[in-house]
C-alpha cells in the first residue's frame, strides 16, 4: 500500500501516523514545499521517505492537507497525475471552493473532500499526535461524484482511524462550521489582542491569568499563514456569524451599562443549556 501525503503537518501528519498503525507494511511518503518539514517527517518517523507527484500514477492513498488556498492550485495537478486506483482525497476546514475547483476535473470520481473535525492549535510535522481522529466526526461533501469503490476504500480507511462519517452539501458545511470553527477563531484571536493591548506587561497577564483565560484564548496560537485563506474562502458566511456575535456583545455591554443585571442574568442561564448540549455530544461520540 502506497500512501502519499502532500503537506506534512498536523493534519496530514497525524493521518499518516494513525494509517500506519493500521497497516503496517504502508509506505509513506511525503510531499511538503517546506524542506525543512519534509526531513522532520522523515526523523519523527512520521513519513517513510520523501516522494514526489511524478510517483502519484502508483499511489493507493494520497491525502492533500495544505492551506485551503494551495489546495485551490495543488489538487486539481494531483488529479490530473493519479491512476485510476487512486483515491484522493483533502482535508481542508472549507468546502465549497475546493468542490468547485474540481468539479469538472476528468478525474473528479477519484476524488472525496473530506473535513475532519479534530485538531490542536499547533502545526506543522512535530505537532503532528497519534489517536487524534478516534471517535471524531468526518464531514464528507458531494460523496456521490466519487467512484463507489472509491468511496468503500476512503471509508474504510477513515472507518480504522476511529472516525464517524457525516455527509452534507459543501455550503452547509461552509455555513454550519463558519459558526462552530471559524467564529471561535476570530473570538479567540481578539480576545487575545484585547488582553494584550491593554495588558502590556506581558509578566502580569502571565501571573493573573487562570485556566478560564487560557482555554479561551487557546485557539489565539493557531497559525495565521492557515487561517486567512479560510476567512477569505468563507468570508461571507463568516461575515454573518460576526454580525451575530457583535449584536450579541452589544447588547450584554448595554445589559451593562443600564444595570440590568436581571437580563443579565437571563442571558447567562439561557446560555447554560450549551452544558446539555456539549454533553450530549460527547455521549454520542463514545
Ligand atoms: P500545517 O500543520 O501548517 O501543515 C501544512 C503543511 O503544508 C506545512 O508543512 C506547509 O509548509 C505545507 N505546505 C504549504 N504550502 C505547500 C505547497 N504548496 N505544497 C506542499 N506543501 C505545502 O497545517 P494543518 O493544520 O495540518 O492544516 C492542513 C489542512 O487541514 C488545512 O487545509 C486546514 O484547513 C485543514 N484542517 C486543519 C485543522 C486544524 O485544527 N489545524 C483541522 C481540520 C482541518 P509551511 O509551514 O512552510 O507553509
């Protein structure tokens, strides 16, 4: 079994990981823009051996896990290099520009987009962890443009690395994670300018800041040069989540301000019931 991995990071990095643990007579190899990454894979254990897209016609696997704007440019090439037992597929937080990108490649039916819903706020080969995919959810998008046997393959395969499978049109998709990702991102990016600009003395924050300030602002971490094209793919979805937010900010600092304390109050209640919710769907996953 041959398994390629263009962009070794986090993502793609922790994929290969757990595959390699399924089948261990896999060889795995990686593609990265980045050389310094590709030798790291490479000393981590977490690749076999560096490859390139002249070997794509002889792959059984390649997964394409790069920003959401190179996958835009690299995986229509991918496809135009693949043979026809190749399954491809891409792991990027958008859908809807990527389906659109291939949607009238020769070779789509090779093809699944795929979101795996699981990650850290770290990247590249050294963040790469086994397990992250057991018990999490699979987001695929238009499954009926991939080849049957094709789509048995990938869902195997993603079925051994522990994850749950949910389909959905990639605009549901882009509208429904612009809310649940995209919006945590920004909230927890300004919160964490917020802080900073007002708290100078970086020693202070340090000292006053409890486990509730630091699981917040975790996701502040996450790496820029990833997340813009996300915002710039998905901009209009997540334009009308910020709307939402920021009438919500507003209205809790006008609660403030008129000591309404009993809304207030009621806000934070009504908001409780996440605690339900998010329990529930940890009960669902086990
Ligand atoms: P990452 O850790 O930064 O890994 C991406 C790798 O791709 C890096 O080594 C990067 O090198 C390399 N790369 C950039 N341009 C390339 C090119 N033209 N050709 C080949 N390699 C290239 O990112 P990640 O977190 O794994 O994210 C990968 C994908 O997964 C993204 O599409 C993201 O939207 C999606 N995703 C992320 C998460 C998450 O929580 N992080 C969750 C689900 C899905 P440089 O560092 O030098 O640019």
């Amino acid at each position: 079994m041959k398994v390629y991995v263009i962009g070794i990071g986090l993502i793609g990095g922790s994929m290969v990981l757990d595959i390699k643990d399924q089948h261990r007579d896999a060889t795995i190899f990686g593609i990265d823009s980045n050389e310094k990454h590709l030798q790291e894979a490479i000393d981590l254990g977490v690749i076999d051996q560096a490859g390139s897209f002249e070997e794509l016609a002889d792959a059984d696997f390649v997964i394409v896990s790069v920003p959401v704007d190179v996958a835009l440019i690299v995986l229509p090439k991918v496809l135009d290099l693949v043979g026809d037992k190749t399954i491809v597929f891409e792991v990027g937080s958008t859908k809807k520009p990527i389906c659109d990108a291939v949607a009238s490649h020769p070779k789509r039916r090779n093809f699944i987009a795929t979101h795996p819903i699981a990650g850290t706020e770290f990247s590249g080969p050294s963040a790469a962890i086994r397990g992250l995919f057991k018990g999490k959810t699979n987001i695929i998008c238009e499954v009926e443009k991939t080849t049957f046997k094709l789509q048995e393959k990938a869902l195997k395969l993603f079925s051994e690395i522990g994850m749950r499978i949910r389909y959905m049109d990639p605009t549901s998709h882009d509208k429904h994670i612009a809310y649940v990702s995209h919006l945590s991102h920004i909230s927890s990016f300004m919160l964490g300018k917020t802080v900073m600009n007002k708290e100078k003395d970086e020693q202070d924050i340090f000292d006053m800041a409890g486990s509730g300030f630091e699981s917040t602002v975790r996701l502040a971490k996450s790496s820029p040069a990833m997340w813009t094209p996300i915002f710039k793919q998905n901009k209009e979805h997540v334009i009308e989540t910020l709307e939402e937010y920021i009438s919500n900010l507003s209205r809790f600092r006008d609660l403030l301000k008129d000591e309404n304390y009993n809304a207030i109050f009621e806000e934070m209640e009504s908001t409780n019931k996440i605690k339900e919710i998010l329990n529930g769907l940890t009960t669902t996953k086990k």
